[in-house]
C-alpha cells in the first residue's frame, strides 16, 4: 500500500491532489483533516530557558546523567 499525506490550502471550498506518475490505484480514500496552528515559538526564550537549566545544573555540581538516574529512582526503575 501506498501513502501520500499533504497539507493543501484551502480554495473555495475545494482542493486538489497531485497523484504521483505512475499511481497504480483506481479507488483512494481521502481523510480530510483540519491543521491545527501552532503558536509561534520564540527561539530567544527556549534558549533562555535551556541555559538557566544548565547554568542551575552546573551550580548543583551535578551531571546530566546525575539527574537521569535520580528520575529513574524517583519512578522505582
């Protein structure tokens, strides 16, 4: 089987779907499904969030893997 996803805009209540050459199928079926936006992220924060977690990680005097196997403990695994 063969899968073809697209995100199409929306023209007067229609659309049209580019099948690719050769497409061997006589029936398809079409799911129609609304793209949900996704807000804007802005990149200066993530990073400003990344590095206070590494700086507060650096302070602890604590590694990454440190604090992986705490979690791991916390879930009893």
């Amino acid at each position: 089987m063969e899968a073809l996803r697209q995100i199409l805009e929306v023209n007067s209540g229609n659309i049209t779907i580019q099948l690719p050459k050769p497409f061997p199928y006589q029936q398809v079926e079409v799911i129609v499904l609304p793209v949900e936006e996704k807000p804007m992220v802005n990149r200066e924060d993530v990073w400003k969030s990344i590095n206070e977690f590494s700086e507060e990680l650096r302070r602890s005097g604590r590694t990454f893997s440190d604090s992986v196997e705490l979690i791991r403990e916390g879930r009893g695994e």
